[in-house]
C-alpha cells in the first residue's frame, strides 16, 4: 500500500518522498536535534550517500561513494556512469554535502583523505522515507479516517440504524479491529522495506 503526499525536496532534487526519523536512543537525541535530522534528509543526494554507507559498513572513500550517487540518480550501473556525471556529483559532494553533512554531525569527513563516515549518533537514528503517490494520503490520515469510519459504523449498529443493525454489534467491533490490525501489519512491513541501508538500493530506486 503506497501513501504519500508530494512534500518539497532539496534544491534542484525530485519531489514526492517524507522523511521520517526517529531517534533511537538518548545519545542520537542529545547530539543531532530533529530539525538538523531533517534539514540533511530533506535532500535526496545526501540520502543516496546514508544509504550508501550503511550498506557498506558505515565508511566508504568519496569517490566510490560518488560513483554510486551518480548510478542511482541517473538511473544507471556504476560501470555506466559517464565522467561528466560522476564529476559533477563528486563536486557537489566534496563542497557542499559532506562538510554540511559533517557540521550537523551525521557523518565524518575527512576531506585530506577523501573518506566518509558515519557518526555513532548516525547509526542510531531509524530513518526510513515514506513514498506516496500525489493522488493518496499518509498513512497518518488512512488510520484517522478508519477508526472514525469503523466508530460510526460500530455506534449506528449499536442503536439500531438500519442497514447497520443487521450485522450484531460484536461482528462490526471484529470486523474494524482486523482491518486495523491488517493495515498495521501492512504498514510495518512497508516501513521495513523503506529504512535507509535495507538493501543494496535507496528505497527511492526501488521503486
């Protein structure tokens, strides 16, 4: 089930991905605050370079890490990726990301030898995106929207409202907990699949 609601990307970046990120223990909290979280997810380059070092054991030299931020945004291999290309995200990268990316404290760059890592307050933080198609809703309003459909119908049987009275109370009280519990189920295993380092692809390029 796919639901998102188009939110503004980075300068010059795709639109149509939410971030989410939830600290997962005192020590993230404590050293990277929520608007620093998502001021550096907010753009899709620097998702591709977390999503990269996750995947390859927290730390990987700039240029490998340019190479395949170019591959995944052009649609590409890493074999296919043209100079130009990869040039021009190596730059971007070099300048501008990392040393933003290393202020805020997501990663660790050391620009004398060209490599990046992730901080241990990085590690900690849960980050998954929500991709939603601009003609569906977050999953926020779809649970909002169930249980208040769920209530009415359960209240209408209750006090005898016909056609809802045909089905006894307790039948329509199943009925909207097992479609809560399925959409929850349905839900985290989405949520699983699209974390940040799940697979050898940005959740982004998957889909």
């Amino acid at each position: 089930m796919s639901r998102t609601q188009s939110h503004p990307a980075g300068a010059g970046e795709q639109q149509g991905d939410e971030v989410r990120a939830e600290p997962q223990s005192d020590s993230a909290s404590e050293t990277l605050s929520r608007d620093e979280v998502f001021e550096t997810l907010s753009n899709r380059r620097r998702r591709f370079v977390l999503h990269h070092l996750q995947d390859a054991d927290e730390s990987a030299p700039l240029s490998e890490i340019a190479e395949q931020v170019a591959a995944w945004e052009n649609d590409s291999t890493v074999d296919a990726v043209s100079s130009s290309e990869r040039k021009t995200v190596y730059t971007s990268l070099q300048q501008f990301h990392l040393p933003k990316m290393d202020e805020i404290g997501v990663v660790s760059y050391d620009s004398r030898e060209g490599t990046v890592a992730l901080t241990e307050a990085a590690t900690d933080l849960d980050i998954y995106l929500e991709v939603v198609d601009s003609y569906d809703i977050p999953w926020s309003f779809y649970y909002v929207g169930l249980s208040a459909i769920g209530s009415v119908m359960v209240a209408l049987s209750a006090v005898g409202v016909e056609p809802f009275a045909a089905v006894p109370f307790s039948g329509w009280t199943v009925f909207v907990l097992t479609t809560l519990t399925v959409s929850a189920v349905a839900h985290y295993l989405r949520t699983r699949r699209m974390r940040l380092g799940s697979d050898s692809q940005p959740p982004e390029v998957r889909q």
